[in-house]
C-alpha cells in the first residue's frame, strides 16, 4: 500500500500457513490475544477522562507509556522503525500516525488513539476516536459512520468469506453516507508479529481476495473522510493528513476467525469504544 508504515513480515512461527502466507493459529492461541488486546483496550478506557482542551497530546502519550509499563506489559511503536512514542494521536484532519508531541488540543477536536502491546509475546492492536471537549453535530456523525463501518465489516468475518467481503461491506456503508474510505492504509494481520499478511483492505468487492479461515487473525481499521480518499504523508515521514483537509476518522479491532464467525480481542472493558460514550 502507497504510504504503508506498517510493513508487512513473514509470520515464521510454528503453524500452518496459507498460500497467501496468512498465518492459521491453534484454538490455544486464542488467549494469548484475548490478554494483550485487553489490555490495550483497558488502557484506553483508562486515557479517556484526560482528553480535555488544554491537554498536549505528549501527556497523553506519557499517560499510556506509563500504563503500559505499570501493567508489565512492552509498547510495540516505541523503537519500531524509530519511532519513539508509545501511541499513535490522530487530531482532527491526520488520517493515521500523528506523533503525540506539546500542540495542546483545543475544545472540539476529535481525535484517534491507536495503542499496540506486547503481552507474553502476544501483539494487542486497537484504535478509537475521543473529542476534548463539545462534539459537534458534523464530526458526531462522521465518527458514528466510521465506527458502524468497523462494525459492518466485522460482520462479514467468517469462515469461507472472503477479504473482498469486508472491504466491501465497509466500502458501500460509508460511501452510502456520503463519506470516503481511505485507500493508501489498511489493516493487517497479527499475533506473535506486529505486520503479517493480509492487508486487510477496507474497500473492494465482494468475493475477491483470500478465503477467511478459523485461525486467522488480523485488525479491521477503516479510515473515513469527510471529503476525498486523498491523502498525503508530511515530512516528517509518519503523520498522514487528508489532502483536502477534511476532518477524518478511525476505529480498529483486533479478531480472530472462529469456526462460525470471529471474535473480537480488543473489546473495551468500559463500555467506552463506542463512540456514545463521548455526548454523555
């Protein structure tokens, strides 16, 4: 994918593999993910309440190094390809891979936290949107729409679906809205490793792509704008913004395909990942 951070590694763990090179985990493997994508979405949940105008998103980012640490537990993103921070902040029209740093955030912003962790060796990857202070009615709506297109696409997550399956149904929902997919990032496949095949493409046509399979795990992570797909990387080589400058959103889970569906790894404990929980 054009301006793929996340580049994509050959899963070299036991197991079988797919011709595609998808990894195919045992039923044991399960737990290992359900423990680390816990713990990323409780740290979440824990962030929530310091999101307010004022607040730098380097604190944030201090706030979840510390969480990470006090739970044992190792930051994935810090170090990865030099990068040195243990979240990815996405304020307002950054697509993906905002770097937390002293910008305070102002009342009305909206903005993606995108947190991995590595427990027992076990990869926890998800995202969700936050606003500091008042949402409004504009932004409400596009992040209601980029959550349900998550949701939508995990609902077509199934043995003998297809990856052109979830494209598809995140693709027509959001275009449905009015909104548009990104198409220059994408999901990805995990467990002991970070990046693994598929990209997971939210956008396509249904039936195309590699065949789901129990055992497989990878992140659903739609991109949407309020304007065009377009986006471009700045020059410090990580943050993605929308050409346009429209407002984006993001929300991502982890899952694993089960024998008649999947499960989601990166549930918030809370009750804090969907996005209501901000307007109350």
């Amino acid at each position: 994918m054009k301006n793929f951070w996340k580049t994509l590694v050959r899963d070299n763990h036991n197991g079988r593999l797919t011709r595609d090179g998808i990894r195919i985990h045992e039923t044991a493997d399960f737990a290992g993910m359900h423990k680390a994508g816990e713990l990323a979405a409780r740290i979440l949940d824990e962030v929530a309440d310091h999101i307010h105008p004022g607040q730098t998103t380097g604190a944030i980012d201090a706030l979840i190094e510390d969480k990470v640490n006090e739970a044992g537990a190792k930051s994935a993103t810090i170090g990865y390809k030099g990068y040195q921070h243990a979240s990815c902040i996405s304020v307002n029209h950054v697509v993906c891979h905002g770097i937390p740093g002293d910008k305070k955030l102002k009342d009305g912003d909206i903005l993606n936290i995108d947190v991995t962790v590595i427990v027992d060796g076990w990869f926890g990857d998800t995202s969700r949107m936050f606003v500091a202070g008042k949402l409004n009615r504009k932004a409400e709506r596009l992040i209601q729409v980029t959550h349900d297109s998550l949701m939508k696409g995990i609902e077509a997550v199934k043995p003998g679906n297809t990856f052109g399956d979830i494209g598809h149904a995140i693709q027509t929902f959001v275009e449905g809205n009015r909104m548009s997919v990104v198409r220059d990032f994408c999901g990805h496949g995990l467990g002991r490793v970070f990046h693994a095949p598929p990209n997971v493409l939210h956008y396509g046509r249904e039936g195309t792509g590699p065949v789901l399979e129990e055992g497989m795990f990878f992140t659903i992570e739609p991109m949407v704008n309020l304007g065009r797909p377009e986006t471009k990387v700045l020059a410090d080589d990580w943050t993605a913004v929308t050409r346009d400058k429209s407002l984006s959103a993001q929300f991502e889970h982890s899952i694993g395909v089960t024998s008649d569906g999947c499960e989601i790894f990166t549930l918030s404990p809370a009750g804090r990942f969907h996005p209501t929980w901000t307007t109350s």
